[in-house]
C-alpha cells in the first residue's frame, strides 16, 4: 500500500478502515457485513464517496462544520503560506493570523473583547467553565462555583461538558460525572405538554423561569453561572420561545450569574447573523465556538470573553496564582486562525449572512409545506441555515415516531444522493428531530433538492 495521499486502489483504503479505524458515534458490528463509509472529494455543496457516489451534504460535513462549502483553494492557500512560514510556537507567544483573527473576530462581537483559542467545542467550553470556577473562588471563596446547564442542550464529549450535557443518552455509563453542574428544564414548546405546569400562554417566559425555581432550591450563593446554546442543536433544533430570552437576561443580573453561551454550531454565520444569541438582545460574559469558525479547513476554537472577566484575572498580579493557569497545546497552531480569516472573508465577500436568512426562509417554507402534505411531520423549527422537522405518530398527542423510521428517513434520503440529519443518541424516546444545515452557499435549487428528497422518502417511510 503506498503512503501517499493518492492511491490505486480505493478497497485497500477500505479494508484500512475496517481493520483499524474506530469511527464516531457509530456502532461497527454493521461493518462486518457493509462496508464503511469513506468520503474522498467535496466541492461546493456536493461530496463524493469512495464509491464514486454523490451527494449533496445537506449537514455541513455531517455536524454543522463547513459553513463556506467544500474545495475552497483559498483557504488551504492561507493555511500553507502560514505553515510554511510559522506553524506552531505556544500561545503563551502570538501569532500573526492569531493576532488578525481575534481582531477580525472581536469586531463581529461588540462587548465582547478576549479571545482564548483551544481545539474543539468541547476544550473551549471546559476553558469556560474553568475561568467560571476560578472566579468563584476568587470572588466568593469558592462557594458560587454550580454550573447550570439545561435539559437537551449538549456541549461536548469531555467529562466535564458531559456533566453539563442535557442529552442522557450522551451520558449514560460514562460517570461518575464531575460535581458543581445543575440541569434547568428545556424550552422547548412544542413538548411543554410533558413539562408539570406548562402554562397555555407565556410559555417562554415560564420556561426561563424554571431556571430561577432551580436557582433558589440550589441557593442563589452558590451558582455562578448558567451555559446555554442560542439554539439548541442536537437536542433537537430547539428555536427559543418568546419572551424566553428576556427573562432569562433578568435572571442572570437579579442572581449574579455569568452568562456563558455555546455558540459552538450556531457561530459564525449558521442562524443567519454572525452569532446567534445576536437575535436575541444577550449580553454574554462568555462566548465558546468552534464548527464554523474555520468551516473544518483546520482545527480552531475559541473562548471569548469580556474584558470585565479578562481583568478579572491580572487585579493582583503580586499573587502568583493570579491569572488564568491553562495551556492548549494546539491552541498555538497557526493553520486554525490563517484559515479562519479567509473563512471569514468569504463570508463577508460573497454575503452569505444575507443568502443564510433567504435560503433559511426557503427551507422553513418548504418544511412547512412538507408539514401541509405529511402527517408525520408535527413541528418545523429553524434559524438561518438551521432548521429541523419534528416526527410525530400522532398530531394530537404528539407521541414520537419510532427512531428506526426516523433513521429510516435519513437512509432513504442518502439513497436518492442527500445526506441529511437526525437527532442521534441524544435524548431517550425523543430521537425523532431531521436535521437541516446546509453549507451557507446554498442556493435555491440545492434547498429544493434536499426538502424534494425529504418528501419522497417520507413518502415511502410513512405510506
Ligand atoms: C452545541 C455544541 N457544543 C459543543 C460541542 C462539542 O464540540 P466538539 O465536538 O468540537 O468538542 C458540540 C458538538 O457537536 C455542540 O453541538
């Protein structure tokens, strides 16, 4: 077998997988009798697997990631001139792409100030967290160190995001999980009829409330913080209600709390505004991304914050453990952030926030459409180029579709050449959420496709 990335023989790169390789989220049995799944070209919106096949990648790489669409030379352009140049020194030095794109970024981010960059969703929410607990003990001895996390939200594989994961099937047999990480209640309305209380009107309101009914039975002197997505991603494309946010800002300064907000999927661009929790009037004190921030052309996350929590840690600077005592290793790659501010160009160049909220508006019309025809589906969502349609059984009592005809629906699309998503071990009996998020290139006749492929093979699910 050669070692070059080009090769002749495409079943030597398949029996490689099969014999050695550990996928995500997969169980492998399958591939005893199937072959794994080897995806080898991308351009634009479309991607080709090993077979040959193709697809239009209705998910952004399967998890929300190539926000500017695959093939873009002058991305891995940016990330060679930079790594033949400088590639790595840690960040306990600068960087010159780091330098440009914290500005670039910070500018997109007004109140916002710091930058901290780390490698995945999950390291730049264990940073958050980290900065959280280490104010607590700096300001109140410690005791105002709980974390509150909500039912449904997810932010990451790591033990402590998993502490503060609201998807049990996410959880399940991993613990013990870490102390100090309180679950609130979800928002999500379409289900406020399982959720004891739920008023018929207001639902947004009550729901943030909830988060304050937790706060007092924990006791307010001993949270210190709540972390929550914009718009719930995995959890089920969970767009806020009403009055939800509004409230939520109330709580936060009544209670002392610092509001960190994982912007992992929803950052840069995939709601149709640079970040998400830009739709709704928020103030955070933290802001984590990841996915987008790069489109997956190299590895990059970010931790920003205030400069209000930025000087919290140099006030002393006599006090040796004064300061933020962290590293990432590959915090310090140069290719993240060079890829990052052509990412960010292209972005800007070719107006993809305005095309994000047209085509988003397109999706949703044509979800709802798909609402009008199929009984199945009981409730669209969506935000920009984030959208989800809610499987039901039945309308009235809106028990879920079993998953295996959700993931049915998933597999027939891949069939007709669409991949699409669904909700995936996430939340028990509530796997039932299709998933839309196109790269943010996507023109009309790409939405048409992927909601056309949607409606076929509903039609042969559910007929
Ligand atoms: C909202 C959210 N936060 C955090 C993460 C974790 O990111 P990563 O997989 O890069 O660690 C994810 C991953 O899907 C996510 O959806």
């Amino acid at each position: 077998m050669t070692t070059a990335l080009q090769y002749n023989d495409i079943s030597e790169i398949v029996e490689a997988d099969r014999a050695h390789l550990w996928h995500h989220l997969i169980q492998h049995k399958q591939f005893e009798t199937v072959d794994p799944r080897v995806m080898v070209e991308g351009k634009g919106i479309r991607i080709w697997d090993a077979k040959g096949k193709e697809y239009i990648d209705a998910v952004s790489g399967g998890v929300w990631t190539v926000n500017v669409g695959y093939g873009r030379e002058s991305i891995a352009k940016a990330v060679y001139d930079q790594l033949v140049k400088m590639n790595y020194f840690a960040n306990s030095a600068g960087s010159i792409p780091g330098s440009i794109f914290a500005k670039m970024l910070i500018e997109k981010m007004p109140g916002m100030s710091r930058v901290y960059y780390t490698n995945s969703g999950s390291e730049a929410n264990e940073k958050a967290f980290k900065m959280i607990r280490q104010i607590a003990h700096k300001r109140y001895g410690g005791r105002k160190h709980k974390i509150l996390f909500r039912d449904r939200d997810y932010h990451g594989g790591t033990l402590a995001t998993m502490s503060a994961g609201g998807q049990d099937e996410r959880v399940m047999q991993y613990g013990p999980l870490a102390p100090g990480f309180v679950r609130v209640p979800h928002c999500l309305e379409y289900r406020k009829h399982e959720q004891d209380g739920a008023p018929a009107e207001n639902y947004g309101e009550w729901a943030a409330d909830q988060i304050e009914k937790v706060i007092l039975a924990e006791g307010p002197d001993t949270v210190g913080a709540l972390c929550l997505e914009p718009v719930t991603a995995g959890g089920g494309v969970i767009t806020p209600p009403e009055g939800y946010w509004e409230r939520v800002r109330e709580i936060c300064r009544k209670y002392d709390l610092l509001l960190h907000i994982d912007e992992v999927v929803c950052g840069v661009g995939r709601t149709g505004t640079w970040f998400g929790y830009q739709h709704y009037g928020i103030k955070p004190d933290f802001v984590t991304m990841a996915k987008g921030v790069a489109s997956g052309y190299a590895a990059i996350a970010c931790c920003v914050t205030t400069e209000a929590v930025f000087e919290m840690f140099k006030d002393d600077a006599a006090d040796p453990m004064n300061y933020f005592r962290d590293i990432s290793t590959f915090g310090g790659c140069t290719a993240g952030p060079a890829a990052a501010i052509e990412n960010m160009r292209i972005i800007e160049d070719e107006g993809l926030l305005a095309n994000t909220v047209r085509m988003g508006e397109r999706t949703m019309a044509n979800l709802r459409a798909l609402m009008d025809k199929h009984r199945v589906v009981g409730d669209v969502r969506g935000k920009g180029l984030f959208c989800g349609a809610e499987l039901v059984v039945d309308r009235q009592t809106r028990e879920p579709v079993d998953e295996k005809k959700v993931q049915a629906v998933v597999a027939d699309c891949t069939a007709q050449g669409v991949i699409i998503g669904a909700s995936n071990r996430s939340i028990p009996g509530r796997n039932n959420v299709l998933c839309l998020s196109p790269a943010l290139i996507a023109t009309a006749d790409d939405i048409d496709a992927i909601t056309g492929a949607i409606d076929k093979a509903l039609t042969k699910v559910f007929s």
